[in-house]
C-alpha cells in the first residue's frame, strides 16, 4: 500500500466559456488548475487554502470523480481518479459547506441512514454510528427532528455526521465552516481532530479561506491562488520565511487619498496593504527592516494621516498570502474571480 493518500502530478482543468451571440465562433478560456503538484501522507489533515475563487473546489471535484482533469494525473489511495474511478468512490467521501441538507421531510436519522444505504452500510451498523456521531457534535436529542426544522448552523452539522458516516479513507471537507457562527465553527474543528486522533490511517483534505482555521487544525498547508499552488508546507515553516521580516499593523485616522501602492513604493518596504473603514484605517505592513518605519510615518506626516495605534506582531498566514500574492485575501476576493 502506498504511503500517500492524494497524490497529482501536473494536474490542470480549463473551462471553454462560450461567447454571446454576438461572439459564437469566439470560445475562451478560463485555466481554473495548471501544473499542481501535491503529494499528502495517509493520516494527513491538508489544507488548501486560498481565496473563493483560487481553483479549490475545481481540485476537490477532480479528486472525487466529479470532474475530469484536463491535463496531467492524480490518485487517491493508490487508485488513478479517472481509469479507476468505481475504485476510488466506495474509499471516500466530500462534505462541502452552505450545500442542501437531506429531504425536509426526512428526520436528521432517517436523511443519515438513507444516505449510509448508497454505501452499503448494514443497517444495525448504520444506527449505531449515527447515534454515535450526533452526539459527538452535539445533535443526539435532534435525531427525530425533521431536517427542515433545524437551523442553518445545524443542518450544516448533520451534513458533516454525513461525511463521517461512513469511515472514509479520505475525506474531503469543502470549506466545511462556510456560514457557521463561532461556537458550531469550534464544535466541526474538535470533532475533525477527534475523528483523526482515533485512527492515524485516515487523511482529511480541507479546504479554506479562513486563515485561523488553516493554521489550527493543518499538519501542512498548500496556498492556492488563480489555480496555482504558491507554497507548500507547515503553517510554521511557511511563517518562518517572514521571520526575519519586521511585520507591523497601524491604525490611522482617513488616509486622505494615500494607498497602499504608495507605501510600497517606499525603500525596504516589501507590502502594505489598507482596510479604510468608518472613522480610519488599518494598515498591514511587511517591511526588510525596522528602519523602514521612518519613511512610512514621514509619508503619514506629509498627508496629514494621524497615526492611533502601532504595533509590532509575529508573522501569519494571511502574511504570507500577502507577501506571496501582494494583496491580502480579501482583496482577492473583492476583485473577483472564478472557482
């Protein structure tokens, strides 16, 4: 048996857009993966982490049979995705965030052990794990609620019981915490740890745009942007290459016109990305030196931008997006792209 669960090789998907009438005989491109290269180790929690929009959801649906790659190859426990397809499915399972939950009509154990039937699952064995893993995140007096009547944030929950229903070898999480509060956001990360600490065998792929939960639960991590992997690697190996950085965050009064663009323009400064709200801004700089911090404040002093709060911080993922993409993740997204 192999040691990897997932691996690709110069993996790639492109989409043909058709034009408008106007434009028939014009068919674009979208490139959504080119060139990915990952290799995950069987007990493995990975993350893909990026943007909406970063090629994530494309990569899950090729590694799950739903969509077939353009170029290059990928397996998963051993088995190719495409020439051995049925091979591959009974070994996993996906769960992805904001998606339907079950039939209304259906009660949360009549929705879960309909679908523990697709999978062949004996029907004792079936009751057991469902009652099992209801109560493991919290929904064991729910069992004989009608799906319709739970709310978002528990329906959200049953779809992960779903997930782990049936004991996958690998299971891919799509962005799993998508439009849960706090509390139910913590209850699915405990419940993922829980489900890897009991067996070392299993592999879970999670994809994310919330940096926190990137760097709390993954043993390594792969930033992915326009459907390219731009590191790979621990959350702390990938901070370390900052390390020797000085990173600060300013809070300001209205910056009066200035960018970040021109705050980068300056000497030893190698980011600076602004978040203007009511009242001020914040500013997130990744400066060569400490030194630099002079010709930052001088160009504060010279448009009148007040400075409130500075303060000096150990790097972060969302540093490293930055310093590898040149925006931070939410302006990503502002500006808008295709999954």
């Amino acid at each position: 048996m192999s040691s990897l669960a997932i691996e690709t090789q110069d993996l790639g998907r492109i989409y043909k857009i058709r034009g408008s009438k106007k434009e028939k005989k014009i068919r674009k491109e979208l490139v959504a993966l080119a060139d990915v290269n990952l290799q995950i180790e069987r007990g493995e929690l990975f993350g893909l982490l990026g943007p909406n929009g970063a090629g994530k959801t494309t990569l899950i649906k090729i590694l799950t049979t739903l969509l077939a790659p353009t170029s290059g190859q990928a397996r998963v426990s051993g088995f190719d995705i495409v020439t051995d397809a049925a091979r591959v499915r009974p070994l996993i399972n996906m769960v992805s965030g904001g998606e339907s939950s079950g039939y209304g009509l259906l009660t949360v154990r009549e929705n879960l052990w309909m679908f523990s039937q697709f999978y062949g699952l004996p029907s004792k064995e079936a009751n057991r794990r469902i009652e099992e893993l209801l109560k493991m995140v919290g929904l064991g007096d729910r069992i004989h609620t009608k799906s319709s009547d739970l709310s978002t944030g528990l329906r959200q929950k049953m779809n992960i019981v779903r997930g782990f229903l049936t004991d996958p070898e690998v299971l891919f999480l799509d962005e799993p915490t998508l439009g849960l509060d706090v509390g139910a956001s913590r209850d699915v990360r405990n419940f993922i740890r829980h489900w890897l600490e009991v067996d070392e065998t299993r592999t879970l792929l999670l994809t994310t745009h919330y940096m926190v939960e990137a760097e709390e639960l993954c043993d390594r991590v792969a930033i992915i942007n326009q459907g390219r992997v731009l590191a790979c690697d621990s959350p702390a190996v990938l901070k370390r290459r900052l390390q020797k950085d000085a990173i600060f965050e300013v809070a300001t009064s209205p910056l009066n016109g200035l960018t970040g663009a021109a705050i980068e323009a300056l000497p030893e400064v190698r980011t600076a990305t602004a978040a203007e709200h009511d009242g001020g801004a914040t500013l997130n700089l990744i400066l060569v030196e400490e030194a630099a911090l002079a010709g930052v404040i001088n160009i504060f002093t010279q448009r009148n931008v007040r400075i409130l709060n500075l303060s000096k911080r150990e790097p972060t993922l969302e540093d490293v997006f930055i310093d590898l993409v040149g925006r931070s993740m939410a302006e990503v997204e502002e500006g808008g792209q295709d999954e």
